[in-house]
C-alpha cells in the first residue's frame, strides 16, 4: 500500500493521472514526496501533482523530473525584461492571495461573466477559488500540454490568462441560462471543451486579453498576501536536525510518520541514483516501499492521445542550470532524441507563446529544436515564419553558393550539423550580401543582437558580451561576422566562435571574446555533414 501524499498537497483533490500507469503515479508520489521533504518551507502546493505528472510525460526519467519541479519551486527565474518569473506557489497564504488576484482580473476582463455569477447568487469566491482546477484538474490533457508550453515560457500569469479567457468562453456557452451547480457547470464545460472550442481557441483568446502583465499581477499578489499577513495565519514551523514538521505543539501523526519515513528511503535511493554510474548495481538501502527502479521510463497507458513533442527544449533546460564556462559538464550530458511522443496529424503546427510555427522542411531542425530558436530571437521577430533559404545537400558545399541564396534575407540562422551529430550555429542580423564587395573582405560587421547557440547536448544561448557584461568593451568585443569567398567567421577575439572553409568541409568552434562561448562542439574542430541558412519573413495576413 503506497504511503499518503505530503500535506504539500491537497489531499481532498481527485488529482488527474493524465494516463499515466500506475508506476507512473508512483513516481510521482515519491518526486513530491521528496521535494516535501527536502524543502520543508515548501507547506502548500496543491498543482504541484498535476504539474509533476505532465512534465513526466516529456523528461522521462525520475531524476529530471524532481529537478525541473524543483526548480519551478525554488528558482522564479527573470525575463528579458528583468520581471520575476513564478511559476508555483508554495505556501496557503500565496496560494490564498493568487485565488484573490484571479479574482480581480476575472473582474476587470470578463466583467459579463463576473457580473452573471455575482447575479446568480453563488458563492463567488468559493467559485472563484477552484479557478485553478478548470486548468489542472478538469481540461484534456491535450489542453493542458498547450497550457504548460506557454506557462514554461511565460510563468504564473500565463495561467491567469487562461483561467479568465475560460471563465469567458464558458459564460458565453451557457447563453445566459443560469446552471442550477455554477461550480460543477464549469468543470463540466472545461472537460468537455473539446467538443466547443479548439485549444488554439483558447489560446487566442487568452493572449488577447490587453494590459494583464505580469507587473500587474505581481502587485495584485503583494497587496493581498500583505493583506492576509495582517490578519495573522497559524504558522507550521519546523526542527530542521530531523526535518520533523509541528503545528504549535502537536507531534507528527502517524500519517505524517508514515510520509516521513517513506521519504527518507526515496531521498537515499534519490542520491544514489545522481550519484551512481553503474545503473545496474543494486541500491544498498532499497526497500519494498520503493515500488520500482528510481531512474525509471515513464509509464502510461495505451490509451493516451498521441500529441506532438511540444517545446522540449524548454522542457528540459528547466531542470538543469548549465554553467557556459563549464565544458566538461556538456561533456558528460548525453542528449536525447525527442521522447516517443507520437504525432497524430501532420497538420499540427508548433507554438511559440501564442504563435504558431508553420512546419519547416529542415533536414537537421527537429519541431522542438526549431521552437528553441524562436523563443530565443529578438522579440520583434516572433512573428516572422522560419524557411529554409539555403541547404547545402540542395545547394552545394560551398560558400559562394550560401552568400548568393542569403544575399536577400536579413535576418538569419545558420545550423550546422556535424559528423558527431551535433548542432550548432548563428543568429545574424545582416544580410550577406555584404560579400559582393572584395574590399569589405575580412572586415567585420554585424549587431549586438547577434548569438552563438549550441542545441546539443543541451540547448545554450551565447549573446553577445555587450549584453550580459555592459560597461567598456574592447573592439575585440565587437568581431560579430567577417565573411569572404574563403571563409565565413562569426565571433572573433582570441578565437573564432565558429569558423567555416570556403568548400564548408571542415571548421573550428573556440571561445571567442565577442560572445564569451564555450566551444559548441565538444573536440572544437569539426567536419560538416550539413549546413541550412533559415531566413525569416514576416507572415502576410
């Protein structure tokens, strides 16, 4: 019999399994097992289940999935534009305070729908405070994977935005016709809204919605958790020799008892399992409550949907944070191909926030590859469609042939692909045209917009030094691009970031001044397999 959840959870929710097995859902009730007991200033997080088991679904293995939950917990991360980035909350009175913002904004964007439950005679709040559970507990799964891409990019008020526009969209199925249990039409709405509105209906809408930021979410939350503060809360304190929670005075119950014990044993195999390169020998402290192999695939049933493998380069930089400086930590990571996901349609596109993607025909860019990239150009350009504009396996190993194909393009990104299988490469911001003239050879030019990536083994983004170091630069800071007939360099100063010969046969990746990169492949040199240029075009309406 498996041990009860931590109080971490709402143990008064049906939590969805999301077809998970019941393997499957053993591994998640030891992830939040463990997470409860590793962080015990973590008190309330009723989504991190559901959360749990979708991102087990896509990072497969135990290990990864506790560290990208663990870092949704206790790293809210910064925008481009330096906001705070949450992405759960962690304890009652935030947890209280995120109902009562989404309560505000369900006030100020879906006045009619606020306005029909205030006249309905329900109990608003009460209503208002499942609002969560219209996402994590009552949509489809294939819903809620496109929820949790934008919420992965965008945060908690993704979330928000999603709440309010099917808050919305079900005050408008019902018509006016006031339900005899509000509560439970809303959940019966979002469970079946496949048969009313597509999600990228959903999705539209919510990104529609004008001025709700995540400033404005921020405040929203700060004034009523200080609210809440000042009417005074129980506190849970707890004696961190033995990890053992109190309520006042009152001892652990034998359920707590239970749950504490059940976690030490997972939190031993937890660290024998990061620390072990054999994964065959056996754990020394195993023990019947551990109902399988730690490092465990995911399980799930037959009858899961088949969706596309959604934004997995975000997916998985969520639970490790790489260290550019660090070489040889690349080196011991092993990158994975795309999960067995199966793809349904070929008509699905992939989304970038609110955005989606036309498929790309790239022979080296997988979708979720191709969804990296996007997320990370410059903002202004993520509404411009992605083509392939130059293919050395079409148009021939040379670089003559990739100036003339990308001479009327701006931007670009060059994708190289080695013989080791790794991809790597460019964003540029000029055209390279630039060559036509002999005497600008070797000269160099380009933009602070410019970056260096590398998508394997984990994807990396290298900007340009001027960015994330500011203050004086030396002209050795600024070698963005030199390209000539015998050869193209991006990122220069005591090394090239890359360097490819004029045939695109073989080439070099070192540390360069400009982008401050470690070398994108891991022996430095490398021989190409194939190279593709994606120009980028803003989509005609």
């Amino acid at each position: 019999m498996s041990p009860p959840l931590p109080t971490v959870a709402d143990r008064t929710v049906q939590f969805p399994s999301y077809f998970l097995s019941q393997g499957g859902l053993c591994v998640v009730r030891r992830v939040v097992t463990v997470l409860s007991y590793l962080h015990p200033d973590i008190t309330w997080c009723p989504v991190l289940i559901p959360v749990t088991c979708v991102m087990l679904h896509y990072l497969q293995e135990e290990v990864k999935v506790y560290q990208a939950v663990a870092n949704m917990l206790t790293h809210t991360g910064r925008t481009e534009k330096g906001e705070r980035r949450t992405y759960l909350m962690d304890t009652r009175l935030s947890h209280e305070a995120m109902n009562r913002v989404f309560c505000d904004l369900a006030k100020r964007y879906a006045k009619a729908a606020y306005g029909f439950l205030k006249d309905s005679g329900c109990d608003v709040d009460s209503v208002m405070s499942e609002w969560i559970w219209w996402i994590f507990g009552a949509l489809p799964f294939e819903y809620v994977v496109h929820v949790m891409d934008c919420y992965l990019v965008e945060g908690l008020k993704v979330l928000y935005r999603v709440g309010v526009a099917l808050l919305d969209k079900w005050h408008k199925q019902i018509n006016g016709a006031p339900p005899s249990d509000v509560r439970q039409s809303i959940q019966d709405f979002c469970r079946n809204i496949s048969s009313h509105f597509p999600v990228k209906d959903i999705l539209k809408k919510a990104f529609k919605i004008r001025n709700l930021s995540r400033k404005l979410c921020s405040t929203l939350h700060q004034r009523h958790l200080a609210t809440l503060q000042r009417k005074g809360a129980p506190a849970i304190t707890i004696d961190s020799p033995t990890h053992t929670a109190t309520h006042g005075s009152i001892a652990l119950s034998p359920v707590e008892s239970s749950i504490l014990n059940h976690a030490q044993v997972c939190v031993s195999v937890l660290h024998y399992r990061r620390s072990s390169h054999n994964h065959r020998q056996p754990h020394p402290h195993s023990h019947s409550r551990v109902h399988s192999p730690f490092s465990c695939r995911v399980e799930h049933t037959e009858s899961r949907p088949g969706i596309m493998p959604r934004l997995m380069f975000l997916w998985d930089c969520i639970y490790i944070e790489r260290d550019k400086d660090n070489i040889d930590k690349l080196k011991t990571l092993q990158r994975k191909d795309t999960p067995a996901i199966t793809i349904d349609s070929p008509t699905h596109t992939a989304t970038h926030g609110s955005i989606a993607l036309s498929p790309v025909e790239s022979s080296i860019l997988n979708h979720a590859q191709i969804h990296q990239l996007w997320c990370w150009l410059p903002q202004r350009f993520s509404l411009y469609e992605p083509r392939v504009v130059y293919s050395s396996s079409e148009d021939g190993y040379h670089l003559r042939n990739l100036y003339q194909k990308c001479a009327d393009n701006q931007p670009l990104v060059l994708v190289i692909k080695t013989k080791n299988d790794e991809v790597f490469g460019a964003f540029i911001t000029e055209s390279l045209d630039y060559t036509a003239d002999k005497n600008k050879s070797r000269a160099y030019f380009g933009t602070g917009e410019m970056f260096l990536f590398s998508l394997t083994p984990v994807p990396v983004r290298y900007p340009w030094v001027g960015v994330t170091d500011g203050g004086d630069l030396s002209p050795s800071q600024s070698m963005f691009i030199s390209a000539d007939y015998t050869s193209l360099v991006i990122g220069g100063g005591d090394g090239d970031g890359i360097f490819l010969d004029q045939e695109m046969n073989r080439g070099h990746t070192k540390r360069c001044k400009t982008f401050n990169n470690a070398p994108l492949c891991i022996s430095g040199d490398f021989h190409c397999v194939a190279v593709e240029v994606l120009g980028l075009q803003q989509e005609e309406d």
